[in-house]
C-alpha cells in the first residue's frame, strides 16, 4: 500500500518491502478480507464497523456524494456482493476545507442493505497507539520499497507497520529499509498504495481486531511515492469517536 498527496488517491496502493515473497503478503490480506469494503470508485477502501456502516476516508466518499447529486446510485463490493449506499456523512470540516487541507479526512458510508458476509470492526478508542504493531489492507497499486509503485493487478495485499508518533488528527509511521536497526522495521513491512486510500490501519488485541487509523496520505520527503523513507499518516479514529458515535 502507497500513498501521495491526499487528494490525488488514484495514485495509492499496497507497497511492500523488497525481500519477502509477495505471497505472504497475499497471505496476510486474507485474515482481515471480511472486514473490508471496496468502495468501488473504482478503487479506495472502508472498514465495515457496524451492521450497515463503513468508515472511510473523506477525500474517497466525496465522489460518491458528488455522484449523488447528479441523481445516480452508488454501490460498493463486500465479499463480493455489491450494496447500495444509501447515505454519506461527510466530516463537516472536511467539508468546509476540503480544497486546502488534509485534516479531519473521514466519512461514514450508510449500506441500504447488510452484507450477506462481513466482519465488524471495533474502533480503537484508546489513545496509547504509538509503538503498536498495525495492520493494513488494500487492494490499491502494488510495488515495493526500492521501485516504488508498479501497477495493479487488483489483488489483495496486507502489510504491517508500527505506528511511529501521533498528534490530534493523526497517527505517522515510516516506510523502514529492512537494513534499517530501527524498532520500527516489521516482518511485512509495508505502506499503503495508490487506490488503498480509505482503507484500514488494524490494531489486534487478544484476537480482536481493532480499526486504529483510516489510510489518508503520504510525506514523500522530496523522493517518489512509495520508495523507503516516507512517511504515512492515517487519519486516527481514536479522535473521533464522538463524531462517529453521534452520526450513527
């Protein structure tokens, strides 16, 4: 998974560091598949949280509201099965600054229907984040650290990272070179790509799986998107629990 600028997501998918078998991180995407909605656009992600709600990315949700407008129907893909989206809730400051700024980058997608199969993800709601091993997933560009992006061949990919800091709207983390001695490097080490923008950052407690941070954008640190060195940030959940909970 590999992000750019916020607002230009179809340039975002799963990246991957360069000495591991591509399978295994085929392998860890299937773990989490079932909590995993494709929001169809035609690519970014959502995490299902609740029988008929998906949480996702604004800079994502915000065409299916524009498609709206125009009288049309949206649907995305769970498992497979297309649903009807019924309703978008916009971040309202989002909303406002949604031409000069990244922040407050979250919606929350109503489905007209429940999936037939799908897991729910509970929302983390503790603010002890850094240092925790998270997971993420996306279907978005593929390629590794040391190419950068290389095209999609629409294929599930997880990869796992350590969240680095965390302010009031965010939480970072660093695409590691495997020879780097830091605390950080991971066994999957890898970010999100062009497409995965909306898709989850998973914490697992006790087996349980935890929605931690929804994939936004990426600081290329003056290099190209994806390569080792930049650094990601997530919208972090734990900050909203107050918007999500009264919008639902």
């Amino acid at each position: 998974v590999s992000f750019s600028d916020t607002n230009n997501y179809k340039n975002n998918s799963m990246l991957v560091r360069h000495d591991k078998n591509e399978a295994e991180f085929i392998k860890l995407a299937k773990k989490f598949e079932k909590y995993i909605c494709h929001l169809n656009l035609p690519d970014c992600e959502g995490t299902i949280i609740a029988d008929q709600w998906v949480l996702s990315a604004a800079h994502c949700s915000i065409e299916i509201v524009d498609k709206f407008k125009t009288g049309k129907k949206h649907f995305v893909i769970i498992n497979d099965e297309e649903i009807e989206v019924d309703k978008v809730i916009m971040h309202p400051s989002w909303m406002v600054k949604r031409d000069d700024s990244d922040e407050d980058d979250i919606a929350l997608l109503h489905l007209k229907t429940r999936p037939k199969v799908a897991m729910q993800a509970k929302l983390y709601m503790k603010n002890d984040e850094v240092d925790k091993l998270i997971y993420m997933v996306g279907k978005g560009d593929k390629g590794n650290g040391l190419i950068g992006v290389n095209g999609n061949d629409g294929k599930q990919r997880g990869a796992t990272n350590r969240i680095e800091r965390a302010n009031e709207k965010w939480l970072f983390w660093t695409f590691d070179h495997p020879d780097t001695q830091t605390k950080y490097l991971t066994e999957y080490e890898g970010i999100s790509g062009p497409g995965d923008s909306g898709g989850p950052a998973f914490i697992l407690k006790n087996d349980v799986v935890y929605l931690a941070g929804i994939s936004s954008g990426q600081d290329q640190k003056g290099g190209d998107e994806g390569l080792y060195g930049v650094e990601e940030f997530y919208t972090r959940v734990s900050q909203y629990m107050q918007w999500i909970n009264d919008e639902m």
